[in-house]
C-alpha cells in the first residue's frame, strides 16, 4: 500500500509541476513588422483602452481611481503614470489576466513615440 501511495503522491507532483499561470509567448513587441503610420488615439489606442481597460477603469469608481475613458487621462497615466510598463510587465500585468497581445502593444509604444497623438 505504501508504494502505492509513493506513486500517486509522485505523479501528483509531476502533474502540479506542469501547471502554471505562466503567460503564453505569443512573440514579442521587437519581432513584428515596425508600425510605419502614425499612431494616434482616436484610431488606435481609445479602442484599445475601452476593450481591454475601462471595464475596471471607467465609470463612477474607477479602479485604483484611474480613469481611462479619454484622451487626457490616458495620456496622462502613459506620459506619468506606469500605464505602458503594467502594459508590458510579464509578472504584473495589466489586464490582470494577461499581457494584451504583441500587437496591441506595439501600438501604445507607437503613439509613445509619436507623440501621443489624439488625432
């Protein structure tokens, strides 16, 4: 019975150990094909935030008080705030669920660099 017992207990850990909450490599940013138009916010970053951010950070109580609803706001917590790094952060991601996609954030870093753009 004892080694029965060794072998599920095994297996177990062999199974617990595969499981992670690690986040899929979908590439990253520096692999894609560089974004050559300008980026701006409302073509390509508002619909960004309202698909991926104000769900949490939009509405009467924002989370963490941090309204992303506008171009103000958002510029404001790019241009001073940790919208991009939490963006980009494989350990402390923002969405909490997940890095958005490669793409998604090449986007944001293009209107970092063009000048965060709102038209």
């Amino acid at each position: 019975m004892n080694k029965n017992i060794l072998v599920i207990t095994i297996f177990a850990i062999g199974l617990l150990e595969s499981c992670t909450t690690a986040i899929l490599d979908e590439g990253t940013v520096d692999t894609l094909p560089p974004i050559t138009r300008m980026v701006t916010y409302s073509s390509d970053v508002e619909t960004i935030m309202f698909n991926r951010c104000v769900t949490c950070h939009g509405g009467s109580a924002p989370q963490s008080g941090l309204d992303l609803t506008n171009y103000q706001n958002t510029r404001f917590s790019a241009e001073m705030g940790s919208l991009i790094q939490r963006m980009n952060n494989t350990t402390n991601p923002m969405p909490p669920n997940g890095l958005v996609s490669p793409e998604l954030r090449q986007i944001m870093d293009k209107w970092v660099t063009d000048g965060f753009l709102e038209n």
